[in-house]
C-alpha cells in the first residue's frame, strides 16, 4: 500500500505546530507497518502511482490536487482539522455561491469535502458540523482522537527542576500565547499563590502583545520557558513531572494537551464544552469557565492539593488515545476507501492494481 500525505503550504515553518507533529508521528508509525508513505513533491509525484491521497487539514490551496486525485481515480482522505464556528457565516456563504456564479474559500471546502472518499474528524463535535453546515454524508465521516506528540512515560524529571531551579509540585500549561489560550486569566488567577506555574509556548506573531502583557503581569512563581518542540525532552519532562496540566482556552478542535497531560498522568483543569471531553476522560478532569478567574483558582488550587493517581490515569487514556490505537484507526480507513474503491472499479470493468 502506498499513501502520498499532503498539507497546507507552511505546515513545517512552526517549530512546535500540532499538525506538523502529528503527521510525522503518524508517518513513522504506519511505515513500521509495512506501509509506503511518502510527502508529496509536485516537481516529481504522479498521483497515479499512488493508492491514495491523505491531505492534512481541509485547506483551499490543496483545491485543484484533489480535483487532479478525483478525475485520476485515486481515493482521497481528507483529516479536516476545522475549528467549529462560524455556522451562520459559512451557512449564508454557501448559500450564495449557490445564487451567484461565484467560488469562495467555503465553496470551495464543500467541494473538496464531496470529492473526498472518506473525511477524518478529532471530535464527534466536528464530524456532526461538517455534516451540517457542508452536507457531508455522515456515513462518510470517521472520528479519530488527535495521537499524542508527547511521550512522557520514561522522561527525566530532573530537567525541568534544572531548568526552573526546583523540585516543587508545579502547574504546567503548553500553548502558543494568544487570546484563545487564555494564560493571562491563569496568570491573574494565580498571582499572590507561592504554586510554581510552568508556562511552555511562544508568542504569537500576529499577537505579539498578548505575550508581552502576560510576561507584565507574571509573578516570580512563573516561568516562561519558549518554544519546544514536541520531541525535545524537555518538553517531556514537564508533563512528566507536572502534578497539574491546565487547558483553559475558549475553544480547541481537539485538546492535544490535555491529552498528553492525561497520559502523563497528571491532574487535569480544562475549560468546559470543550470536545475533548466527549471521549469519555470527563471525569478525570476539573472543568471551569474560562473567563471566571476565581473558578481558575480555585479548580487549580483544589487540583495542586488532589493526590494523584497516575496509574489509573494513564490506562484509562491509553486505551482511548495510544499512537498503537490511532494507527490502526487510519490503516482501517485505508483499507476500506481501497476496498470501496476496487468494487467500483470492477463494477465499471476496470482493472485495478494496488501499488507495492
């Protein structure tokens, strides 16, 4: 079997960027399977030597490939990636390319959802919204957990108590700083409390103030440790030594954090109507409105002060969210759009022939 993966043009210039993290975990998985994977390269690959296309997160530029993949009768893939919002704008946008002969970036999603012979969800949340708002044949639509980036089970801890001068109990949150993550709400909430606050991510560059007025309000308790990247052991120290992992942001598509926090086994803190606490992880996490300071408090308080329990912890997300779990997940997919694919092809009378 041999897959070409694809991605939006700048998926590789974020150091620490989730999708290009998870693309690289899920190359690296499904080729110890015996199953060829290779980036496409438009200078040299013909879609037609190929099994399938998997295109990672629904993105116009990648528009015409997929028309190319449909008309050359290779499958498609489509991992969306979408946050959920907008309903009534894309609603209304879809609505009058309907009126007018005009394509827009929305129009343009919905056709390459139609074209796509299978679509790939985080959440339940976003499968039923594609379906909705893009009329996506639910049948066609799979929910695959977002794959942990972080392995923290056999980290060092003594590299964050290096690096933050302390072997203290401490809180972590890892985030790009922007409004949508919401650090400075913990910060405010946490200022006046001796409780270590390990904060890891950079500044946005379209947001550049936000990072600069967090730093301002910051208290001596906080440390700001930068960008990591997802393999850097740094990185899984923090979530294997952190007794509190805090998602406060006011919307995520999946939560890879508290993920990984879950599989760390520390104790959680995430907003509420969050979607990953559709899967079943509710009752491991204390959930708070994220625009309530003194809940912010108060629920990392009460969760600093909880004893752990990162045995039962760790099984209960290993079975929902292990890289073995979702790799089988995808192989499943893979095998069904071939099988679907080959059906179709012997029913037109054609002769189909899976590549090597």
């Amino acid at each position: 079997m041999k897959i070409l993966f694809e991605s939006y043009s700048t998926v590789k210039q974020n150091v620490a960027g989730g999708v290009n993290a998870k693309i690289k975990l899920l190359y690296e998985g499904l080729q110890q399977k015996n199953i060829t994977i290779d980036f496409f390269n438009k200078w040299e690959d013909k879609l037609t030597n190929y099994d399938v296309l998997h295109i990672f997160r629904l993105s116009e530029e990648n528009y015409a490939l997929a028309a190319t993949a449909k008309s050359s009768k290779v499958p498609i893939i489509i991992s969306t990636i979408l946050q959920v919002d907008k309903k009534w704008i894309i609603s209304a946008n879809l609505w009058l390319t309907k009126l007018l002969p005009i394509h827009t970036g929305y129009s343009k999603y919905k056709e390459m959802l139609g074209l796509a012979d299978a679509v790939i969800t985080e959440t339940k949340k976003e499968a039923e919204f594609i379906a909705k708002v893009y009329k996506v044949d639910r049948k066609k639509i799979s929910v695959i957990p977002d794959i942990p980036l972080v392995n923290a089970k056999d980290a060092d801890p003594s590299l964050i108590q290096q690096r933050i001068s302390s072997k203290k109990d401490f809180i972590l949150q890892v985030a790009r700083f922007d409004q949508n993550k919401n650090q400075l709400n913990v910060i405010k909430a946490m200022k006046g409390s001796d409780i270590p606050i390990v904060f890891i991510g950079g500044e946005d560059h379209n947001n550049q103030n936000y990072y600069e007025e967090c730093k301002k309000e910051a208290t001596d308790n906080m440390h700001f440790l930068g960008w990591l990247d997802a393999s850097d052991p740094l990185l899984s120290s923090a979530f294997c030594s952190a007794k509190v992992v805090v998602m406060p942001s006011f919307q995520e598509t999946m939560g890879t954090v508290a993920i990984e926090g879950g599989m760390a086994g520390a104790n959680l803190v995430i907003a509420k109507d969050l979607p990953i606490l559709e899967t079943g992880i509710e009752k491991y996490c204390k959930q708070i409105d994220p625009r309530n300071i003194k809940e912010i408090r108060n629920s990392l308080v009460a969760a600093y002060e909880e004893k752990l329990n990162r045995e039962e912890v760790r099984g209960q997300f290993e079975k929902i969210f292990s890289p073995k779990v979702i790799m089988q997940m995808h192989i499943d997919i893979y095998e069904k759009v071939l099988s679907f694919s080959h059906q179709e092809q012997v029913k037109n009378g054609e002769v189909i022939e899976l590549n090597d």
